[in-house]
C-alpha cells in the first residue's frame, strides 16, 4: 500500500508513551531514541515513567528498566515516585533493584526515603536489602574527610562518589559556606557531585547563592561568545586594524564605569607616536574583569609594544581557551538551572525571584538547554508577557524545543499561548504549536468554537487542527458538516481531515460522497480517507465504487485500500468480492484506463490475502506476462524486473500452499472426529490435534477456526474431565483466535486450582490477544440473585441493584432453584447458610452446573474465607450497600 496521507507531527512525550506502551529493551535503536527522548523532556518525564513503576498492572521487566534509567538519568525528583513504588511493591527483585537506585542518587532526600522504607518494610529479607544501602550511606567520618574524598572528582570516580554519599548522610544546613567555598576548585565531576549537595540542603541560604552564580556564569559565558567574535574579527585583519578595532571594543565596554581611564585612552591613541597610552591602559587593566575584558586589555598592550608574533600566538590560544570553558560553563549552566528548578518546586526559593532573571537570561542567551527548559518549565500559564519571549526567539528549533517542554506541562491554561503561537511564519513550528495545542482538555471545545463560526477561514484553521492532531472526538461533528451545503474547498479540507482522523465511522458518510462526478481532487482525497481508515467497510466499498470510477490516480489507491483493509490470512477479502478485485486490478494494469498504473498495480497485489487458489494462479500468469513483455523491451530495469519477479514469485508460494493448506485441513477435521469422548485415547487425540494447529506452515482458514472453536465450547462443558484434558482444549483453542471463547477460557482459568490448567488457560487468553490486566478483570456482571431468608434484607439490597443490574430474589434455596433452572445468572448473592443446613455444597453444585458464573457471599459468620474459585469474596453482615457496589465493580 502507498504511503500514508501525512506524517502526524509527535511530540517527545507522545514518543515517550508509546515506547512505554510497546517496550523494546531489546531494540539498541529504539534505546538510543528513548535516551534522546529523555534528555530533552528532562524531569518532565518522570510522571510517565513514574505512573509505570507505581502502576500495579506494569510488568516486572518494565519496571526493572526504568529503575535502571536511574544510573543515567539520576535526577533527585525520581525519589518520591520510586518511594511510592517501594512501598508496596510485592517483587523482592524488583524492591532490590529500587533501593539500590535509590542509593546510586547519592542524595539527602533518597536516604531519607530508604529510612521510611526501613520503617514499613519490615519482614527480614527487605530489612536486609535496606540494611545494605544505608550501610553504604552511613556517617561515619568528619565531614571534611567526605569532602576531601568528593574533590577527588575525575582522577577517582569511585572515591569522589563514596564522598557524594557521605555528604548525602550528613551534611546540614550549618556546612553550607564550607561546601560553596569547595565548589570554585572542583573539577566538572565534583562541581556536579557539590552542587547536587548544595541544593538538597535545608534553609534559604542555597537559593539565593545559587541565583547569583546563575549570573556569574551567564556573564562569563557572554564574555567568551563575544571573545569569540573578538578574535575571529582581529585575526585576519591588519595589525593597525586590529589595534583600533580593540581600542574601540575596550572603549565601549568600560566607558561607563571607567570614563577618564577610557578618554585619557582614546587621545593617546589618536595623538599617534606623540601619544602616551601605556599609563592609561594599565590602569583600565586594574579594572578589568572576565575573560573578555582581561584579553582587551592585554592584547592592546601587547600590539602598542609592538609584539606582532606574541599577539597572534595569545589570539589563537584565546580562542582555543574560549572554546573550552564554554563548552565546561554550559554544562555548569544547565546544572545551576536543574538546581533552580528544584529550589524554585520545592518551595524553597520563590519561583517569583527566579523567573525575572531567567527571562533575562532567556533573551540574551540562546545557546543553553537547561535555560529553556527552566524558563518554560517555571513561566507560569498566566504570564502572557513572559510566554510572549517564546516565538521572538531566533532560531525554529529553539521554539519548537521550548514549545515541547511547555507542551509536555499540559496545562488547560496555556491555551491562548499555543493558539498564538499556531501562526508562527515557520510551518514546522506553527504545527508543532498546534498539535501540542490539540492535547490540552479544553483545546477541543475552543477549536469547536472556530468550526462553528461560519468564517471560512477560522473553519480552515478549525480543519487543520484537527487533521494535524488526529482528534478522533471531531469525527462526528465533520460528517455533520459534510452533509450541510458547504463550499468545495472547505468540502476537501474537511474529507483531508477526516483521513488524518482514520476514524471507521466515518466510512459511511465518505462512500456516499464518493462517485466520479465529483472534482479529481475530491475524489482523491476521499479515496485516500478511505485507503486510510482500512476496515473491510471501507475496502469493500472502495471495491464497490471502483467499478464506476474513472480516474487513474483514483482507481489505484482504490485497489491499495481494499487490499489494506484485509492484511492477513486472519482476516482475508471475502471470496465473493474476488471477481471485482480482478476487475480492479485489470483496469489498473491496461495501459488505456490504468496510464502508467501497471507496476504499481503489481506491486500491491503482494498484499492481497484470500482462499482462492485459481485467483493467485490466474494473476501469476497475467504478471508472468508482463514480466515477458518488460525483458523484450529497450528500456528494460533490471531492478523493476526483481520487483515484479519477486511478486510473480510469492504469487505461486501462496498457491502452492493453498493447497498444502486444503490438505492440513482435511487431516486436521480427521482428527477432531477421531477425538474419543472419554477413555485413555482420549488425552493423545487432543496432543495430536494440537500439535497439527501449532504447525508453523499450517494457516488457519476462519471457516475452520470457527468449526474448532464451537467443537472446543461444547468440550469445555463436559464434566469429570481430567485437568490434562482441559489444559491441551484450552491451547487448541488458544490457537483458533476466535474471540468467542475469551468468557469461557476465563472462566476456566478464574475456577482452576491446579497450577498446570491456570497456566494452560493464561496461555490460551494471552493467545487471544489479551495483557495480564485483561486476564484478571472480572466479566461484566449483568443478572443477579439474591437469595437471603430475610425479607427486610433483600428489599434493602434490590433498593441499591435495581436500577443498574437485572435483579431476582428467592428466600430459600427451593425457591431460587426453579428460577435458576429457568434463566442462569452472572452472579448470586446468598447466605451461606438456610433452614435446612449449609449452602455451600448446594451454592458450588450450581456453579458447576453453570446455573451460575460466581457467588458471593453475604453473612453474619466472622470465620468465612472464600476458599473456593466460584465465590467472588464474602460480605459481613451488617455492611452498607456501598460496600456491596464496590465489591461488583469489573
């Protein structure tokens, strides 16, 4: 099939939730993407990751590779989510792996979080895993022995982290000056290790020293730039040039602070030899600070000496230096910023303090990361004057990352911001808006409110939102519209959008608007729609519709839908619609009607799936042809004849096993009538039919897979069976793929008490296309019966059911006997006792009978348990009707 219709801009956290849907730990390619996801979302991420690790349905693989994720991506805010996590979480393995990522933080809250984790963990092996990482974290030393071991930094990893953890134990708010006076030596490991420190610290003394050094370094960083500039100017021009080129730089920087200095300056340079500026200059030299006004200063000196070959030498080196600590300083930005960021959440500086200086910096700096991402992350939603910094930045790609990380926020007040932003004049960035735009709550209603304006272009707009976004809740509304009098362009704008939305209700309304009276771009787009939603309605309807359309371009996407709405031997074209498919792909391939269609005709026909094996022969001998007409050809393509050979190829593969198949298929009738219904045959007859389905060149036709199916319901019925028998029905009819046995597979697994017929029930329903979640969620309870002596009682429980559930009471087991006979139901609450003795072995034996799926238990006795897989749980007496709606929930 042709490619889609348009490539759906995704933002990093729809990436993100996808990966977590659909994990590949495996897959070295998608790691590398999930490592560039989560540099750039930042801690914006971790609710994602984190819901998965608190989410009880996650798998334990899952949840052991993102507890992993903490070795590289060690943020501080991964401690309250892991910490939930932890705390009941029932996998030993897994509660390992927690508390040792927990450790690998090296932080003052982790170690607080495995202290509480000690407190309600108590059970023996967990104390014992706990004891190991606050072992590693205990306080054992003078602080300045930890610091000493943590200024180790790059010449000992190992050293400088064990003084990480050191610190992490027991550092406070009273070491603060000792550790920000150890951050101005650090190397880049130890200044990260200290500043993580600095930032876990209690009081108000982090925050602002932070700030500040949020500004030192941003200065520093804007000297090297202009350095930068500077020197590139000066190298390759003249000596004179370049003297008066520094004379003018200095000037304008130190002008205002130094204004004598700088006139005494310019008049000796501009008396020329008669001039003196040494005295001057020295002086400016006292005064100046950053790397940028130091080598002013000195260079100036040094071409007014004369010294032409030093002065080259000292530019080329100040360029190799400026390079390199800008490289160093923005990382040290971006940790100051993490750090801010962290402060300003929680709560220990005001976010009102930070956001005017990162609105500055934000502005004056384009080159860091973790400037954008504090600055989007803190700006509040409200703040339209500070979010209007936003799209006059420069460069597309800082906007459209800026827009992510406000994107990711999902905030309902950042509305305003997004439709603004959705006129940007780049396209890409304006899509970008609009789609983060279109996953907002409240995006919807307002973009309805464009729709129904009635102004052609605010319905234009209206349209691309939501062919942009894929809104599937706009399905309805657009099919309304459709069949109002709406002018043509917006007609076309308005199917587009509805092929982006791929949604199958909206097949109907499409096929109707679909002949060839229609303009060729409308009958395009519609075609496309429909080739997109690929259900069999739409493909069989395009196969409908392509008898009485004309144009080329039209009649072949026509052919790739409906080949796509029928992508496998599970779900293959019907045999009746085999005559219009060969009339389809006829007219595609005549030179006449089809203009220049035929490869791509061809082409498609290697998806084509169906029962028929005189079909695959007749189009492998009609391609054959065509193979023979392309070799005698002057214009022969080697690589179009492997293209239409490889097709010709798989046409004859899928014939031949055809009728292999037809073979298996009377084998594997011949095999369920020699099943015997009772006896020790019986148990090999099942392991034989299995194995015959499991045939991994055996595929399965939907008249068989039916036949199987009805024959295994009408076994699973049967009573006395032996488990061995059940467990080999149950993988035969994991192996139909038919959904109607999904209830009774469940059914069986819910009652089995043996481990080996629960295993073969789970295989059989995962086979079936269900997760674990699906698995253990109860069916839909539908038909109750109370059965309960006391009147008053029941009155009491059909006043709370009656309204939601088919509800029936009985007084004794007499009565509800009869009814239960006549009409089984889902679930039957009774008492566990009666006027003539214990219900239970009664309760069980309807069950079994399937008078009933399950039972709960509603009674007075303290001591009942559940016991048996048919009771649901048991409800004491007195207990209000709440508790009972809740014990009903699926």
């Amino acid at each position: 099939m042709a490619a889609p219709l348009r490539h759906l801009p995704v933002t990093p956290l729809d990436e993100l939730r996808a990966w977590l849907g659909n994990p590949a730990e495996g897959d070295a390619a998608a790691l590398s993407r999930l490592n560039q996801l989560l540099q750039q979302l930042r801690q914006l991420a971790l609710p994602e990751l984190g819901g998965r690790l608190v989410k009880a349905t996650s798998t334990i693989a899952l949840k052991r590779f993102i507890l992993g994720l903490t070795a590289k991506f060690d943020w501080p805010e991964w401690t309250p989510w892991i910490l939930q996590a932890l705390q009941h979480e029932p996998d030993l393995g897994v509660f390992d792996e927690g508390c040792a990522a927990l450790g690998r933080l090296e932080l003052r809250s982790a170690r607080e979080a495995l202290q509480k984790l000690a407190a309600q963990r108590t059970d023996p092996d967990r104390q014992l895993i706990l004891r190991r990482e606050l072992s590693a974290l205990d306080f054992q030393q003078p602080l300045a022995f930890y610091l000493g071991r943590l200024l180790e930094g790059e010449s000992n990893p190992r050293l400088a982290h064990q003084g990480a953890r050191g610190l992490a134990a027991g550092a406070e708010h009273e070491d603060f000056p000792q550790l920000w006076e150890a951050l101005a030596g650090a190397d880049p490991l130890a200044f990260r290790l200290l500043l993580r420190a600095v930032a876990e610290l209690p009081g108000e003394a982090p925050g602002p020293a932070l700030l500040e050094l949020f500004r030192e370094t941003l200065r520093t960083l804007e000297d090297l730039g202009a350095l930068e500039a500077l020197t590139q100017r000066i190298q390759t021009s003249a000596r004179t040039a370049a003297r008066t080129d520094l004379a003018q730089a200095l000037s304008d920087r130190m002008a205002a602070r130094a204004p004598e200095e700088v006139l005494a300056l310019r008049e000796a340079m501009g008396a020329g030899e008669a001039g003196h500026p040494g005295a001057p200059l020295d002086r400016l030299r006292e005064l100046a600070h950053g790397p940028y006004e130091v080598f002013q200063t000195e260079a100036l000196a040094i071409l007014l000496e004369g010294k032409v070959a030093r002065f080259s030498a000292m530019v080329t080196e100040a360029q190799d230096t400026a390079t390199k600590q800008q490289a160093r300083l923005s990382a040290t930005l971006n940790q100051i910023c993490d750090g801010l960021v962290r402060q300003a959440l929680a709560g220990h500086i005001p976010a009102a303090d930070i956001l005017p200086v990162l609105e500055d910096a934000f502005d004056r700096f384009s080159h860091s990361p973790g400037l954008d991402y504090a600055f989007c992350r803190l700006v509040p939603a409200s703040a339209d004057a500070s979010l209007g910094h936003v799209p006059k930045a420069q460069e597309p790609k800082r906007r459209i990352a800026c827009l992510d990380v406000l994107g990711a926020r999902e905030e309902d007040a950042l509305v305003p911001f997004f439709l603004r932003a959705m006129e940007d004049s780049i396209v890409e960035v304006g899509q970008r808006a609009m789609h983060h735009f279109g996953k907002l709550p409240s995006s919807f209603p307002a973009v309805m409110e464009l729709f129904r304006s009635g102004q052609p272009e605010r319905v234009r707009t209206a349209l691309h939102i939501f062919a942009e976004n894929g809104t599937k809740a706009a399905a309805e509304p657009l099919m309304e519209y459709l069949k109002t009098d709406v002018r043509d362009d917006l007609v076309l704008e308005c199917v587009e959008a509805l092929g982006a939305i791929r949604s199958p209700m909206t097949a109907p309304v499409l096929l109707d608007l679909l002949h060839d009276g229609k303009p060729a771009r409308l009958q395009e787009a519609l075609v496309d729609a429909l080739a997109a939603i690929a259900t069999p309605e739409s493909g069989l309807g395009l196969l409908a519709k392509a008898a009485h359309l004309k144009l080329p371009e039209v009649l072949i996407v026509a052919l790739e839908g409906a080949l796509a709405a029928f992508p496998g031997f599970e779900r293959p074209l019907p045999q009746s619609e085999l005559p219009l498919l060969e009339q389809l792909i006829a007219r595609c391939c005549d030179d006449r009607e089809g203009e220049g269609q035929r490869l791509r005709a061809i082409l498609a026909t290697q998806h084509l799936y169906c029962f028929d094996q005189e079909c695959y022969l007749r189009l492998k001998d009609a391609f054959s042809d065509v193979l023979f007409e392309l070799r005698t050809k002057a214009d022969w393509d080697r690589e179009t004849n492997d293209r239409v050979a490889a097709v010709v190829k798989e046409l004859g593969r899928r014939s031949a096993s055809l009728g292999h198949i037809a073979g298996k298929e009377e084998k594997v009738r011949a095999l369920v009538q020699a099943i015997p219904p009772q006896g020790p045959g019986r148990a090999p007859a099942l392991l034989a039919l299995r194995e015959a389905l499991h045939d991994p060149e055996f595929i399965m036709r939907a008249e068989l897979a039916e036949e199987i199916a009805t024959y295994a319901l009408s076994e699973f019925g049967r009573k006395d069976q032996d488990w061995r028998e059940l467990a080999r029905l149950c993988e035969i009819a994991g192996l139909t793929r038919q959904a109607q046995l999904v209830e009774p597979l469940k059914e069986l697994f819910n009652r089995a008490t043996g481990l080996g017929l629960r295993s073969a029930a789970k295989e059989a329903l995962l086979a079936l296309g269900l997760d674990e979640a699906d698995i253990s969620r109860r069916a839909p309870i539908h038909s109750i019966l109370l059965l309960d002596p006391s009147a008053f009682f029941r009155k009491r429980l059909l006043a709370a059911l009656g309204g939601t559930w088919d509800v029936r009471e009985a007084g004794s087991r007499s009565e509800a006997a009869p009814m239960l006979t006549e009409r089984p139901v889902d679930l039957l609450i009774s008492e566990q006792t009666d006027a003539t003795g214990d219900l239970r072995p009664w309760l069980k034996m309807q069950c079994e009978t399937r008078r009933c799926r399950q039972v709960l238990l509603s009674t007075a006795a303290r001591d009942t348990s559940p016991g048996e897989p048919w009771i649901l749980g048991v409800l004491y007496k007195p207990y209000p009707p709440e508790q009972l709606l809740k014990a009903l929930e699926p």
